[in-house]
C-alpha cells in the first residue's frame, strides 16, 4: 500500500520541477512587444458594392463567337497520320478504309468574350478566341447579333482587334494599368462556359508577373485571385472606377477549371497592339539581340553585384542591335530608359513595347560599375535563326582530349573549324567538354556542351581553358558560358576537392 503512495509524491515532484526549469530558461524580454492599449484603426472598412458598376459598364461588354468552316478534304480520314506509308504508296489518295466521322471531319465553334473601345464599333478581345476563325459573330447585351470583321490579331500579346458595323455604341475606358497595386479590387464580366455577363470580382495578387506556361514572354501579367473559366477569356478586368485595366487571357489549374490564379494583359499593352493593328494589320516589336538569364547568389557573387537584381546576359546575337552597340556577354542589365530591370522577365517586355529603331539607354553592370548605353533597337521579326549545335560523330577531325589539371575537373577537347562552323561559334571560340567532375557535374554540365568562357575571360582551346581555371580557389564560385545544344547560359560551379 505504501508503494504506490511513495510513487505518486515522487511524480508529483517531477511534474512540480517542470515549471521551474522551463522558467529558468525561457529568455529576460519578450519576443514582441505586448499589443497596443488602443487598438489600431482599420485598413479596410466595409466591402464594396459593385452593382452601379455594373450597370454602368455592362453593356459594353460583349459575347463572342467564333466558327470554323471543315477543313478536311473530301476522302480523307481523321487518321492519315496513323496510315502506314506502305498503303499509301499501294492505293495512293484512294484509299480503301470507311470514311469515319471524327473531330477533325467537321468545324468547330469558339465562345469566348470582349468589350467595345470605341462608339463606332471596334472590339477587343484575344487571339486565341478567334484564331482560324472563318466567320465571328459579336452577341450585344441588348441580344443583337453583328458580324464582325478581324481587323488583325497578334499570337504573341494574345491581342485581336474586331470590327462590327455601328455608331454611338456603349465602350469602355481604359484606365492605367501602371497605377495597378496587388490587393485592390478588381472585377471581371464575361461568358464563362457561354454564361454571358456573368460578374466575379476579387483582388490583384501580383502585378508584371511572368507565366512561363504561356509562351508570352512580352506580356508582364496582372495575377488576380478573380474567378475566370473557360469562356471569360477576352472579357474586361476593371477598376473600381469602372476603367479597363486589362484583358482576363489564361488561367493556371490542375483541373481546368478556376483555382484562383487568373492572369490578365494589362491594357496598355493590348491598346498599344490594337492601335498598330488598326493601322498596319500587325504588330511590330523591338528587339535587342540578347539572351538573358536570372541573376541568382552564386551569379552575384562571381561578377561581383550588388545584389541579385537584373538580367545576365549569356549571349549576344551577331549583327544584332546589342553587339553594334557594344553589349557583352557577363554584361548584367539594369534598367531600360531608366525603368529598372529586377530579373531576367522585365526585359522583354520593356523591349518589345518599343518600335524598331527606337534609340533606348540600356544600363548594364560591367566591371564593377553600371554604364549606359545607346542601343537603336532591331525588329522582332528580323531575327536570325539559331544553329543547330554539333553533336558527337558530326564530321570533322577531332583533337585529342585535354587532361582534367583543372579545380573542376574538367576534361575538355578543341573544336575544329568545320564544327565550329555547324555550332554557329566564331573562329577561335569555343572548347568541347569531354568528361565532367563531381563539382561540374553537380552544377549540370555535361559531357558535349561547349564551353565558350570563364566568366567575362572568352575561351578557344583546352590549354585557353586550364589556364582560365588555374587560378580558382577551393570554395570560391566559377561561372562558365555554356553552350548546350542551341542554348547558351552561365553555369554556377563552385570549386570543392575532386
């Protein structure tokens, strides 16, 4: 009986030490300062009431449809693709299979939105609505059907401009897309899944954001949490004022449907488009001639940066506007007319908004200070083709490969002058790795990729190589110019034992 008695004391004791030891140790000041004796004011009161809105700008919004006519000959199937060529030498376009009707047999209808920007009748809304479109047809809020004419469309801003016959229609006024702030209420009317008018309304997550699912590298999106779905695409994303500030264009989702990441063209961009396709039919762009990539630490640490802000330019296109102008490869980007360049995503934007032959200040980090330069920008369209890069077997008498002597354990081998002739390198540029080290390897490279310099310092041999690399330090960050098959980029690599 007293067994047990003497084991609860003892616990009791324990469990009464507990206390003390933790207080013991718990720090003198707390870790924040106790809350306020009067309560802040309010940030936001009250939630906003978007019917006056919607009565005002409504009916300048409108549905959109696209038809496309059938395109198949008569004869075909909607699997030649999948006929082995033995029959088609055999029975020639006679061939003897039943002809079944599928997808590919017949046209097909897009529903899709828009709103008015002028009282005589132009539309905007995106390309992808109306892309190969034989006849579009405008739905007015008042339930007439227009026919409407493309005046033009652009794949690259997603913008297309549409004509219907009219005057002193209802329009829209755009607003100012730079004055954009994440956390302001935004709404959007459109026809998601052919529901037309439908309103949702959320808030601005992030403004100049890139969506490299999209393939628009022009475009510095406005992010909303706005609900959009399949049909809301082309319609209007307003202000409170009731101002367009952009052009609802994709979603991000796992399903398909709306998951709360929505991203719209701001509207300076798409007017912008729209006025040269009123105009000319098409749009034109600045281009400068450059491959970019993000400024990471490593990459701040081996130029010497500030800080991790801008775009690193990793090649320079011959002939282009950069290389006339004097861009060089390891040159980091700052700033376009002034306008800063925070990571490798602001530039294009900031160039493809300008004309060809428009004279801009590129601000560029080299050598341990920014500069300036005058760049005369070249036309989009213009540009030249990459190379395909050499692969292993091409034609060509190699060299024997160099030893790896090097910190990163490289083993590299010259190039000849056919090979760097099918890479698109200059004479003398350029030095193939044979076998990679631990360190190498780690940072991505990989046997065949070519590499063109150490940091700023270019390279044509595996001796030009060993001696770039004689001097790096254990610990200390290497970048490497590499060229991996039509892709030139700086790699990282820092220096550890082999």
């Amino acid at each position: 009986m007293n067994r047990p008695s003497r084991s609860l004391i003892l616990a009791g004791a324990l469990v009464l030490a507990l206390p003390a030891a933790c207080t013991a140790q718990s720090p003198s000041t707390p870790i924040a300062p106790p809350p306020a004796a009067t309560p802040a004011p309010p940030l936001v009161q009250g939630l906003p009431d978007f019917t006056r809105l919607v009565e005002r700008v409504g009916p300048a919004v409108v549905n959109i449809r696209a038809e496309i006519a059938p395109r198949r000959a008569r004869g075909a199937t909607p699997y030649d693709d999948q006929i082995p060529e033995i029959f088609r030498r055999f029975f020639g376009d006679e061939l003897p299979f039943p002809q079944i009707p599928g997808p590919g047999a017949r046209g097909g209808v897009s529903l899709g939105s828009g709103f008015l920007i002028s009282d005589d009748g132009y539309v905007l809304t995106n390309h992808h609505v109306v892309a190969g479109a034989d006849e579009i047809t405008v739905l007015m809020s008042d339930r007439r059907e227009l026919k409407a004419k493309l005046i033009g469309s652009d794949e690259q801003y997603d913008v297309a401009l549409l004509k219907v016959e009219g005057k002193g229609l209802p329009f829209l006024r755009a607003g100012n897309a730079g004055l954009v702030k994440p956390g302001q209420w935004v709404i959007a009317i459109g026809s998601p899944f052919g529901l037309d008018h439908s309103v949702t309304a959320g808030i601005v997550s992030a403004t100049g954001r890139a969506n490299p699912y999209s393939g628009q590298q022009y475009v510095p999106f406005i992010q909303t949490d706005v609900a959009i779905n399949r049909g809301n695409s082309g319609g209007p994303l307003l202000n409170t004022s009731g101002e367009v500030i952009g052009i609802n264009s994709q979603i991000f989702s796992n399903s398909g449907g709306y998951m709360g990441v929505s991203f719209a063209i701001p509207i300076d961009i798409a007017m912008n488009a729209a006025e040269q396709l009123r105009a000319t039919g098409r749009v034109s762009r600045g281009l400068l001639g450059v491959n970019v990539q993000p400024v990471g630490a490593d990459e701040a640490e081996a130029f010497d940066l500030p800080d991790s802000r801008g775009a690193l330019v990793a090649d320079v296109s011959p002939g282009s506007a950069a290389e006339k102008a004097g861009i060089q490869r390891g040159d980091v980007i700052r700033a376009v007319n002034g306008r800063p360049v925070n990571t490798s995503s602001d530039l294009p934007p900031l160039i493809g908004a300008q004309r060809p032959g428009t004279r801009v200040t590129v601000t560029v980090f080299r050598d341990g200070r920014e500069r300036d330069i005058a760049v005369v920008l070249d036309a989009a369209e213009e540009a030249a083709a990459v190379p395909a890069a050499a692969r292993e077997g091409e034609p060509g008498r190699e060299a024997p490969p160099a030893a790896g002597a090097n910190p990163l354990g490289l083993v590299t081998q010259d190039l000849t002058a056919a090979q760097r002739q099918q890479l698109g390198l200059r004479a003398g540029e350029g030095v193939r790795v044979v076998r990679v080290g631990p360190a190498a390897a780690e940072a991505g490279l990989r046997p065949g990729d070519i590499v063109l310099a150490v940091g700023r310092r270019s390279v044509g041999s595996a001796a030009e190589l060993e001696r770039a690399l004689a001097d790096a330090r254990r610990g200390e960050t290497v970048m490497l110019l590499v060229r991996t098959q039509n892709v030139t980029r700086y790699v990282a690599v820092r220096v550890g034992e082999e």
